[in-house]
C-alpha cells in the first residue's frame, strides 16, 4: 500500500489538511485589534482536501503540476472570496487577513508546485516561460481586483503611491549596492588574483565587515556619517548624512563585496593553468588575456556571486527603512510600530517576491551560460 | 633559423640553464632531450620570452628576440604544450584562429586558413570547426593545439611534450603527421620529449640537457654512435642501441641486388622493422617492395657503431 504512495505527496497533503482544519482568515473590527477567525467555505474546501488527497497518489508528473496550479488558484480564490463576502456587510474600518490556514494551504501547494516542477524537468527555455508565466499570473490575479478586500491589498490601496516610491527606492538600493560592489569587488578580485600576496589581508578585512550584525553597522555609520556631514566641507552636499539612503547604501555594499571579491578569485583561479600558459604563448596581451579568456571563463562563478548579492541585498534592503533609507523596508518598521501586521505584510511579501524572483531569474541565467560555455572537467 | 648564444637562466642564484649555446637551421627539427628538471623547458620558455634570460641572447633570423614586445614576438612563434591548453569556451575553429585574429588578418582569411589547418590535420573542416574541445578525443585536441599554433604560419614552432599525453598507437601516427607537415612547411622546430626514440625518429639534431648544461647537440646518429658522456650513454640506454642506430634508416636505402623468398616489406620500413620481421618469420633476407633485398648480415653491419 505504501509503495503506492507518494512520500513528498504525503507531506505536502499533510501541511495542506492542517491549513484545511485552521481558519482561513482573520476578521477583525480594525487593522490592528485581534480578530477571530473564519474558515472556508465547505465545498471549496472538500475540493481543496481531495487535490491534496490525490497527490500522495503516483500522479504524473503533468498532472500533479496542473492540480498543484488548481489548488494555488482556488485557495486565491477562496481568499478573496471569504474577504469579499464579510467586508460586504462588515463596518468600513474591519479588515479580513489571511490566517494560518491561509498560509499553510499556500506552502502545501506552493510545494507542490515546486516539486512537479522539479520532476518534470522541463527544458531550460520551458523555465524561462515558467517563470515569465507566473509573473504575468500574479499580475493579472491582482489587476483583476478580485483580492482588493484582502487586508494587506487595503494598506495597499491607501499607499499607491507610496508603495512604488519605496518599491523603486528598494530595487534601487539592491541594485545599485550590486552594481558598487561589482565596480569595487570585480577589480579589486582580479588585482588580488595577479597579486596573491594580497589575497590573505583583503580577505580577512571584507571577512570581518562580513560578520558585523546589519544593526550594529547602521550604528556605526550613524555617528560616523553624521560627523563627516557636519565637519567635511561640500559632504553633506554630496549626499553623505548619518542616516537616510546614504549609508543604507553603503553598509549593503559593503555586505556585497566579500562574495563578489571571493568568487571573481574563485573564479579565475579555476581557470586551467595550461590554457593561461597558451594564452600567454599565443601573444595574447595581459588585457586580452583577461577579457577574452580569463573572464568568460570566470563568468559563471561570477554570477553565481551576483545572484547571492542580489538575493542578498534585496532582503537586507528592509533594514534601510529602519534608518530612513527608504523601500518596502518602510511599510515594515512602520507596521511594527504601529502593531499592524497588514502594513508589515505590505513590505514583507513583495520583498519575499523581488528575492524570489531574482534568485531564479539568475539561477537560470547561470545554467543558460553553462549551456553555451561548457567548463573542461 | 634560430641562434641561441651563452644563454643562462638563475633561480635563487643557481643556473637552472647554464651557458647553453646552439644552432637550429631554417626548416630542421631539433629535438630537446634530458632528465626530468634537467632545464629543457625553462631553455624552450626563454626561447619566445615566456620565461626571461638571466644573461645570453636569442636570435631569430639575425634578430635578437629581446628587442621585440614579447606579445609580439610570440604571435611570430608558434607555440603548443602538454595539454594543449585550448580555450575550452571557444569553438575549435575560434581556437586556431587566434593568432590570425591577434593580427588583424581579414575574416576571409582567417576562414580559410582554418579550414586548411584542419584538413592538413585530417579533421573534416565541416564537421570540426564548430565543435567546443571538449567534444573532441585527447588525440584530437593535441592536433588542434599544434593546428592553432601553425595558424599565423610562423616561421619558428615550439613544442614542450606535445604528445606525452597520447596512447603509443595515436602517438606515433601524431609524430609521423608532425614530420610531414613539418618538411610540407618549413617550420623551423624546437621540440622538448622525454623520450629518446621521438627525438630520434623526429630530430634532425638532438640536444642532450643535462642539469642545466648542454653536453652534446648533434644528428641522432652521431648521438648514438658517439656519446659524448656516459649521462649520454645513459639517457640512450645502451641495451637500445642498435635497435635506435637501425631505426634510422629505411629499408631500400641498403637494399641490395639478390633474391629472397617471402613476403616483401614496404620500401620505407626502418631497418628495426626489417629485423624483427627476420626474427619473427627465420628468414636471412627480405625481399623490399619496388625490389632489392636486405639481408641479416647487412643489418647487423648496420646496427653496430
Ligand atoms: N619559476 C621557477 N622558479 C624556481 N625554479 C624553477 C622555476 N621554473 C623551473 N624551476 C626549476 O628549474 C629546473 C628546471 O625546470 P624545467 O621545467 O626547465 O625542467 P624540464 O627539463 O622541463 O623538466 P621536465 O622534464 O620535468 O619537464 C627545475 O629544477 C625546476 O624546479
Ligand atoms: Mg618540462
């Protein structure tokens, strides 16, 4: 019997019949009071317990990936649903949040999804799609308004235009530690890799900066910016201040350059020293060497390094908003402080999102080079 | 032709290559033999500056190298080592079109020049030239690396054990495609070996290295016939002997009028073959395509100084 039974079938089952028992959502008088908690409607949730059910079956592949999508999009739907209908006769001020049950079915199939996807393999051009496709879906999911009564889609509302100043504050802080950290950390990798008796130091000081807690940098940075600010001349006109996107920017960058140093040394030390003793041979001047055999050989670990900073910074991006750097790291301390986990939710998912994103997104541009630029064994 | 005068290389104070001094015609073969360590590559490595002289000169053609920008020299020497070293992210055509490309050649050009390297090489340019190297076997890489340093049709080549890492079968059909294309071109060849019958079979002239010092620089021949040390001696093997002296020369070069019974042996077999094929089938003379015979009397004439 068991042997007809699928393992991580049983175990996505298992989380999903828990988030079946718990409630769905959360409906409170006002967005920071507890609430008390609703569950699904039964047949949504009979529909729900038996896709569960059917994939501890030896399903195909095709198939557990199709109710996978199925149970994603009724739980979404069941959501939005549930919201709807209490806010329909509820007081302006109640709000509806999704609840554990909520959240536990959402892992039961987001798991799901994950592991059909894994088995079947698709081809590297099907995980482009896959991953182009699930954009474009959350995307029309939420322009169809259907979720517009979900409690975080109401902070949403009330903070449009705030929510895509800090959206775009907190791409520009990851992106722009990244793109710091690779003008620094890309030479500053090759300079150590023609130098070795450099390596040891440089890599024992970014070691260091590596392991100082974000909170406790932000604290040095303050006082030490503040003074620079005040006392340098002309400082504080170029944009150098104790707090705001300043030092923000800097302590990320700071954060990014022992994975980029590291793996462009990497990197290039794993390039064959035959090919390099050719290379050389061959007449290839040392700025050829570096640019037509050196760094296409490197790129892939290279950007095994940009796709940890990035994933990296967009998540550590957060702390900025704790010192007035901006980005969804906004929503998130002010939701604390205000004890409103709806506003946290508001910075919290889209983060989870653009580091999701991101991490796949790269994953799969490193396997593409992989591809086309096979490394010698 | 290539000049290398008192040329002498030091690490930490001790000569590694010491006073060495030699000769290399246009278009012959000198092959570098010695023991492991005994300096072969450092001397090879001075020779396009990948390794700098402590003292002495090289001159190529009248020229001395150290008045030229070592990449600019190098892209005039053609250069293949020990695993081949071929850029594992560009095609295999890509690859031998390095140096062309290093030196502006015309896209034309460098087509063409490819596709010849590659028939030269017996590699069907169609099916080859598109290919990453490692979708080619070990025997075929080597081809390549040695293809791609011929590519810009440089006058000098170097070789530092280009076929160390290739099976005895492919091997020996590697030096016999080496020595054709060699005599086809020109080139003119310095080539490191660990192995005393490739610098015989392949050496118009072998120098003898030993710890640092040339001891002796002369035709195969002269080398087994006349050693100039017992380190010499040694490197030869002295049970080998006849067995090199007579790989040396082919068979119709001392056919003679006669008659003998028996299946004939190709005109260019070595002596060697010839007496092993007396041995293997109890003949005293062979009969040689084209006519003639080798008698065992005349081989073991030949196999003795
Ligand atoms: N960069 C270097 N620094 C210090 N010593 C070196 C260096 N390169 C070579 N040597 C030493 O010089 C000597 C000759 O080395 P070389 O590589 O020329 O020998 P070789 O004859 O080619 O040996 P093999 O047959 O093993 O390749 C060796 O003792 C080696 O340790
Ligand atoms: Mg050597």
């Amino acid at each position: 019997m068991t042997a007809r039974l699928d393992r991580p079938g049983l175990l996505f089952a298992l989380i999903g019949l828990v988030g079946l028992v718990l409630p769905l959502v959360q409906f409170k008088a006002n967005r920071i009071v507890p609430g008390d908690g609703v569950s699904m409607a039964l047949p949504l949730a009979g529909l729900l317990a038996l896709i569960l059910l059917g994939g501890c079956l030896r399903w195909s592949h095709g198939l557990r990936l199709a109710a996978a999508l199925a149970g994603l999009g009724t739980v979404i739907a069941a959501l939005g649903g549930t919201a709807r209908a209490l806010m329909a006769d509820g007081p302006a001020l109640a709000r509806v949040a999704p609840a554990a049950g909520f959240w536990l079915l959402l892992l039961a199939f987001a798991l799901m999804l994950t592991d059909a996807v894994t088995r079947l393999r698709p081809a590297l051009h099907w995980r482009w799609l896959m991953l182009a496709g699930a954009i474009a879906l959350v995307a029309m999911v939420l322009s169809t308004g259907w979720l517009d009564q979900v409690s975080v889609m109401r902070e949403y509302a009330a903070r449009r235009d705030a929510f895509l100043r800090e959206g775009v504050a907190h791409l520009y802080l990851a992106f722009g530690s990244l793109g710091l950290a690779l003008m620094i950390g890309l030479p500053l990798g090759v300079a150590i890799h023609q130098a070795p008796s450099a390596r040891g130091p440089v890599l024992s000081v970014l070691n260091i900066l590596q392991t100082i807690p974000s909170l406790a940098l932000f604290g040095i940075m303050i006082p030490i910016f503040g003074w620079i600010a005040a006392n340098v001349p002309g400082a504080a006109q170029a944009g150098i201040a104790g707090i705001g996107v300043f030092p923000a920017l800097v302590a990320l960058f700071l954060y990014s350059l022992l994975p980029v140093v590291s793996n462009t040394l990497t990197g290039l030390s794993g390039v064959s020293p035959a090919t390099q003793e050719a290379a050389i041979g061959l007449g290839l001047t040392r700025f050829q060497r570096l640019t037509w055999v050196l760094v296409p050989l490197a790129l892939p670990v290279l950007l095994a390094a940009i796709r940890i900073v990035l994933v990296q910074n967009i998540g550590l991006a957060v702390i900025a908003g704790l010192i007035g750097g901006g980005g969804f790291g906004t929503f998130v301390f002010q939701g604390l402080n205000q004890t409103a986990m709806d506003l946290v939710l508001l910075g919290a998912l889209p983060t989870i999102g653009l580091a999701l994103v991101a991490g796949i997104a790269l994953d799969l541009l490193v396997q593409t080079l992989n591809h086309t630029t096979p490394r010698p064994a | 032709m290539i000049q290398i005068s008192h040329l002498t290389k030091l690490y930490d104070g001790k000569p590694v290559v010491d006073d060495v001094s030699l000769t290399v015609e246009r278009g012959q073969i000198a092959a570098l033999v010695g023991t492991s360590g005994s300096g072969k590559t450092t001397l090879l490595r001075m020779i396009n500056r990948l390794v700098t002289p402590s003292s002495g000169q090289v001159l190529i053609d009248g020229q001395d190298t150290a008045a030229i920008a070592p990449h600019l020299l190098r892209r005039r020497i053609g250069y293949a080592i020990q695993g081949h070293g071929l850029f594992p992210h560009r095609t295999v055509g890509q690859n031998i079109a390095t140096v062309p490309r290093l030196l502006r050649w015309s896209a034309d050009d460098i087509r063409a020049r490819v596709d010849e390297l590659l028939t030269l090489f017996q590699l069907d340019p169609d099916a080859f030239r598109d290919r990453m190297p490692h979708e080619l076997s070990g025997g075929q890489q080597q081809r390549i690396g040695v293809a791609r340093a011929l590519a810009a049709k440089p006058d000098l080549l170097l070789m530092d054990e280009p076929f160390g890492a290739l099976d005895p079968v492919i091997r020996a059909k590697a030096q016999a495609d080496l020595r054709q294309i060699q005599r086809q071109l020109g080139t003119t060849l310095v080539l490191v070996t660990h192995d005393m019958a490739e610098a015989i079979l392949l050496g118009d002239r072998i120098a003898v290295m030993d710890r640092g010092k040339l001891v002796q620089y002369a035709p195969p021949a002269d080398i087994l016939r006349a050693p100039a040390t017992p380190f010499v001696e040694a490197l030869i093997g002295p049970d080998m002997r006849p067995f090199h002296l007579l790989s040396l020369t082919p068979a119709f070069q001392i056919a003679t009028e006669g008659h003998a019974i028996g299946a004939p042996i190709p005109r260019e077999a070595t002596l060697r073959d010839a007496l092993a094929e007396c041995l293997w089938s109890g003949r005293d003379a062979l009969p040689v395509e084209g006519g003639g015979v080798v008698t065992l009397a005349a081989l073991r004439q030949r196999a003795a100084p």
